[in-house]
C-alpha cells in the first residue's frame, strides 16, 4: 500500500516536473507557431457580396427579360453602374457576380467579355454561372453547360466554380453534373444555404438586401454575431430594378453595407477563394526545422491554384525580415482583402502569408 503511494507520489512530482520543463521550453523559444489562421490576414469571419443577374449581351443591359411561369416581365439593369462605383470607390472590394451568358461570344459581346475580364484579373472578382438562358428547372444541358463554357472560353484561362441557379431552384442530377465539370460551389437564394460543400458549414446566413427589405439592423446584428464566433456572411441582392427602385438606391445601399463590414475584422472574399483557402487550411502541416525555420507542407495534392495561407507565430522581438524559401517577403502595412505572399506584426503576434511547399524563416532584430 505504501509502496503504490509512494510511486504515486513520485508519478505527480515526475508529471510537474515535465510540465514545468516544457513550458520553460516553450517560452524559451524566440519563435513559436500557433496555428494557421482559420481566415486569411487573421480576420474575426469572412464576408461575401453576391450580385445576380449580370448580362454579357448588350442588348440587355439596360433591360433584361425574365420569363417565370409563362409571363415576361422587363427589368431595368444597373449593372454597369454598380461595377463602375465598386471598382472606383472600393477597388479592393470583390464580388461574385451570377452571369447570364446568353450564348454571348459574338463580336458585340467583345466589349462585354472584356470588362468581365478586367473584373476578374484587376480586381479579383468572381464570375459564377447563373446559366445561359435564366430558365426554371429542368434545365437543359445547354443551359447548365452551355454557360460554363462561354465563361471559360471567353475568360483566358479562368476556371468556373461557382453555379449560382436562377430562381434559387435545382432539380436532380444538376449538382452531379455541375460536379463533373468542376463546378464546385452551389450558391441558393433562400437564406439557409443547402448544397454548399460540407467545409463551408461556418456559413451561417445569407442577408438578402434591397429596397423592400429593412436589411441594415440585421446585417449589423449578423455581422456582430460572427465576429465573435468565426463565420462567413453573404449579402446579396440582384443588379435589376426586381430588387432597386433606381441605380442611386442601389449604389447607396451598397455604401452603408461594406461601410458595415470594412471594419479590420473581415475578410471581403469571393467563394472559391474562401473555398481554396479552407480546403487548403485543412491539408496543410507546419513543422519546425530549427529555432527560427518552419517548414510548410501540403500532405495532399491540391487541384487548384493555392491561394496564400496565413500562419500565426508568437515572436520575442521585433521581426526584421521573413524569408520564404531564402526570398524576402514583402512587409505589408494593411493586408488587405486579396490573399498575397507577405507578413505583417502586431505585437508579440506574427502573421506570415504563404503559399504550400516553402520554407519559412523568421529573422527577429538583435
Ligand atoms: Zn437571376
């Protein structure tokens, strides 16, 4: 009896002592790993503005017509309206835009694909699919199909991943064909999104807004909410007057509601970005070279371009350069919305941008 009592005694003095020891070691080190940051640059949540019904067919952008259960109904488009206050005003501002091809790829359409074109590599801006013809369910292949291929082979390059479908409506097998052409994100207008990946489950609501709706409150709320406990926000409308008595309520709103998120906690992204980067946080290990070196792989082979992830160290001193694979990394100031290699110090609290399979060594000033 006495025997287990006094290995009992040794076990707790051996157990401290450990404990003890690696703190001390821990705290030694003029350099310690936290973690890879759940958004990009440290942000609270993430933040997604959603606009439907872009056009790339002249003829409709001033009106677009909708056919819904055998009516037609015209609506006036402030498409170009909306994206030239948002590239002027909020250049580091994205959106995703839901795009009606029509079957647009004529030479009237050139002018068209082009400002989709500046949208995407400029500005950073997602084009998503919202079919070729805006027709209800059952759709044709044509119309399912048919739009990705416009988008992609009138945008050098761009891959689609986002299927946004008209009406908020799919019927069967349309996701099973999405998915076998890549599409990988199935955005609905309802505000509990259904058919999104099992990885985006932090999204928790979608805030429809227009001028029918008393939105602002409830983004404020929202917005407040998932800064606390991590979430990502969509905020949506449509770029017709189906939603806005005129371009100048719709350039309005705009302003109060990325007034309400630019708040140095959100990350404004577009979904397949946060898509990439969530995947990409899950497949990625950062292990230790030495005292000041980590190493960053990914245990699986990724089939997209990776997007900058942000690692999170706990430093001694003030960092004097961050070499990724024996490069500088820039210093970055603010590090904005779009996710670039780079870091950036705020107090003891390091945060490193970096791409997967690199090298990472942390200089701090004597
Ligand atoms: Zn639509």
């Amino acid at each position: 009896m006495e025997k287990i009592a006094t290995i009992c005694v040794l076990l707790v003095i051996v157990a401290s002592l450990l404990a003890v020891s690696s703190t001390v070691r821990a705290d030694d080190q003029p350099v310690r790993f936290l973690g890879i940051s759940k958004y990009y640059a440290g942000y609270s949540s993430a933040c997604i503005f959603r606009v439907d019904d872009f056009v790339v067919s002249p003829e409709d952008i001033y009106t677009i017509t909708f056919s819904a259960k055998s009516k037609n109904s015209s609506f006036a488009n402030y498409q170009m309206e909306l994206t030239s206050h948002i590239t002027s005003k909020y250049p580091d501002v994205r959106l995703v835009v839901g795009l009606i091809t029509n079957g647009g790829s004529g030479a009237k359409e050139a002018e068209l694909w082009e400002q989709m074109n500046m949208l995407v590599r400029t500005y950073g801006w997602e084009i998503a699919s919202h079919t070729k013809y805006h027709s209800l369910p059952p759709r044709s292949i044509d119309d399912i199909i048919g739009a990705l291929m416009d988008i992609e082979s009138n945008i050098t390059g761009y891959r689609v991943y986002t299927y946004i479908p008209p009406y908020g409506k799919t019927s069967s097998g349309e996701a099973r064909l999405l998915s076998q052409h890549g599409v990988r994100i199935i955005m609905l207008s309802t505000p509990i999104q259904l058919l999104l990946p099992r990885n985006w489950n932090r999204i928790h609501i979608t805030v429809k807004i227009s001028d029918k709706l008393p939105w602002g409150f409830f983004l404020h709320i929202i917005h407040r909410m998932e800064n606390v406990i991590g979430g990502t926000m969509i905020i949506y409308t449509h770029a017709t007057s189906y939603d806005w008595r005129s371009a100048d309520s719709l350039l309005k709103s705009f302003d109060k509601a990325i007034k309400a998120v630019k708040d140095n906690k959100t990350w404004i992204t577009v979904p397949s970005e946060l898509y990439r980067y969530e995947l990409e946080r899950k497949i990625i290990r950062v292990e230790q070279a030495n005292a000041t070196s980590y190493i960053v792989r990914a245990t699986k082979q990724l089939d997209f371009d990776p997007v900058p992830i942000t690692l999170t160290f706990k430093v001694k001193a003030q960092v004097e350069d961050v070499r990724c694979n024996d490069t500088s990394l820039p210093r970055l100031e603010w590090p904005g919305y779009r996710p670039v290699p780079g870091y950036t110090q705020r107090g003891d609290i390091l945060l490193v941008n970096t791409y997967p399979d690199s090298i990472i060594t942390i200089i701090l000033k004597q």
